[in-house]
C-alpha cells in the first residue's frame, strides 16, 4: 500500500510546513465535488493524520494496513457541544469564560449540549453524524459559513476556507465540514449560522431538522 508521503504527492521526511502545503493541495484534488472520489478523499486525510500523528514507516505492522495503524496512533477527540441557539434563551455571551460551566448545570436536551468523540481522520461534521446528530450545512466544501463553529478550547485543522475572513479565524470561528480535531478535547459552539456576522457568507441550507441522537 501507499506510504502517507506518496498519497500527498512529497518525498519522504519532508517538513510540516511542506505536509500541511501538500495536503491542503491534495484534499482539493481528492474531493468529490472536485472531481475526485470519498475514497481518495479519505486516503488524503488519513495520510496527514497519519503524519501529524509521528509517522515511523520503519514501526509499520507487516499486514499493511496502515489506515488502522494511523486511527491507532492518536486516541479519539472528545467534543463537548454548545447548540447557540440557547445563548438567547439564558442571556449567555458566546464568549463568557465560564459558559460550558453554565451549560453543564442547566439541564439542557443533548440536541443543545452533550458530548460525543471523533475518530481520527473524521471531521467534525462527519463525527457529529456519526452520533447521530444533524448538524447544519450545506456546500460540505469550505465555501459557506453554514456549518461554522466556535472554539472555545482545542483545535481543528481546517484546511480549505474559502469564506471566512482574518479577523473570524481570529475569533476561533471555524468551519466544521472539513475542520479535523487536532486535540484530544474539543469544547465548541455549534449552529453559529445564526449569528448577525456570519449572515453574508450562508447558502441556501440542505433541509435541516433540529438534531437529535440516535439512542
């Protein structure tokens, strides 16, 4: 099988700056809505998970199968949830320091706070279907503010965006439909769509029923 240098196109022991260049190429290549395929398009992500994970082809288990050595290396992402719809309802500020501590005590419906876990290589979107919720989206493609996302602790690695500005990254806005945790936790507030700044840089959403999750 392909060794994660070969998937991104780049020579073996190349630097992180030459990694994060390739995959942002490569995962634009790879996309189906570029032309590419979800397999390609998945190949490209575990290939820099992969790699961002410490990559030692000398360690590689001889059966080959590298895609669940890679999942192995890094320990699923923990995301804690804050659906930004609720903020109104108690008077909450998005950016007080102390509102998942708020949240925890409030009682609130698991489509509105919760948690779940995200496998390496899965985005956050992709993650938040897996548990059963519905998210909302639309273009899947970093060139809408739909599916956008505030971090309040953690990160993702975001390699395509197309729509938002410096000083929303700056923020921590993020899109979800290809933001990967890089951290083992992840506290974010989620169906940012709703807030006055982001109302510019929406498409017309898919359908969207509120989420809930699958028991």
């Amino acid at each position: 099988m392909e060794s994660p240098f070969d998937v991104l196109q780049i020579d073996a022991g190349a630097d992180d700056e030459t990694v994060e260049e390739a995959y942002r190429r490569r995962v634009m290549e790879a996309h189906p809505d570029q032309g590419g395929s979800i397999a390609e398009f998945r190949a490209v992500r575990t290939a820099y998970e992969t790699l961002q994970a410490g990559y030692d082809p000398d360690a590689e288990p001889e059966s080959g199968d590298r895609d669940s050595a890679a999942r192995q290396q890094r320990a699923r992402s923990t995301v804690t949830y804050l659906n930004y719809d609720v903020l109104g309802d108690f008077g909450w500020q998005v950016d007080d320091a102390d509102l998942f501590e708020k949240a925890a005590a409030s009682d609130l419906d698991r489509v509105d706070y919760g948690e779940f876990e995200v496998d390496p290589g899965e985005t956050l979107l992709e993650g938040a279907e897996t548990a059963g919720y519905a998210w909302p989206f639309a273009c899947r493609g970093g060139a809408c503010a739909n599916c956008a996302v505030m971090l309040v602790d953690g990160e993702l690695s975001m390699p395509v965006n197309h729509v938002l500005p410096a000083e929303m990254m700056e923020r921590n806005i993020r899109l979800c439909c290809n933001g990967m945790p890089i951290t083992d936790e992840l506290k974010v507030v989620y169906n940012l769509k709703h807030m006055p700044e982001l109302e510019d840089l929406l498409l017309p959403p898919r359908p969207f029923e509120q989420a809930h999750p699958n028991d």
